[in-house]
C-alpha cells in the first residue's frame, strides 16, 4: 500500500449519492457504479453497537473492542465497523474517529504469507 493510501479511509459514492464501504463494484442500494470517493479520515461518527471479543484469531490482541460506526457525509449515512482503540470505553450514540495504524494485528501470527495481505486500517477513538 502507497504512502496515500495508507492515511485515507474511503467511502465509495455512486451517481445517486449513495455510500457504501467498504468498495463495492455496484452500489447495493441502486445497482449503480461507484463514481466517487470520499476520505472518512477526518470525519467523526456515531457508534452504532460494540462488542468486546475475547477469543480472538492468533495476532489480534485480546479483548478486542470493535464497533459499528455511522459516519454522515452530505446528508447521507455510511456505515463501518472496527476496532477500538486500545482501552477505549464508549456507548451507543458517542462519537469516535478513525485512527491509523500501522498493524491492526501481528503479522507473524498469520497463518497466510505476510506479503499477501495489508495489516494496516483505522481504528476508532472517543472523539
């Protein structure tokens, strides 16, 4: 992944202004293309639900928070789900932001090859 690529956290836009993320070739509510993209980075969202999981997959830290988020852009909602930041507490209704990382879970703890899968994303922070 490029240097760009790596800061910015796409939503994907079709003609009749619908989100989706992640990517889809067609937009799932119209069956539209995306034509557009718009950088969630700097946005802040809803949290939509949470869990804490504690059997987690080998290299993902344990607990691990995730949350489902709503991000609002124009008018329109977009929904994304992901970790927590570490010790994050949040309910329903806070807000969070995403925040980088460079390794969402241990890459030698794969059972893949590393070089065949991205271990960064964004997490979510109490905004």
């Amino acid at each position: 992944m490029s240097e760009d690529e790596s800061t910015t956290f796409e939503a994907h836009r079709c003609p009749n202004g619908h989100l989706t993320y992640p990517d889809h070739p067609r937009c799932p509510e119209c069956a539209e293309p995306q034509v557009e993209t718009v950088d969630l980075a700097d946005r802040t969202a809803e949290v939509v639900t949470w869990t804490t999981n504690t059997a987690t997959p080998p290299g993902v830290r344990s607990p691990n928070s995730l949350a489902i988020v709503e991000f609002t852009v124009d008018g329109e909602p977009v929904r994304a789900i992901g970790q927590l930041t570490e010790d994050a507490e949040v309910d329903i209704g806070d807000r969070v932001r995403p925040v980088y990382a460079d390794e969402l879970r241990n890459p030698d703890a794969g059972i893949r090859e590393k070089e065949s899968q991205e271990w960064d994303g964004y997490r979510f922070e109490p905004a």
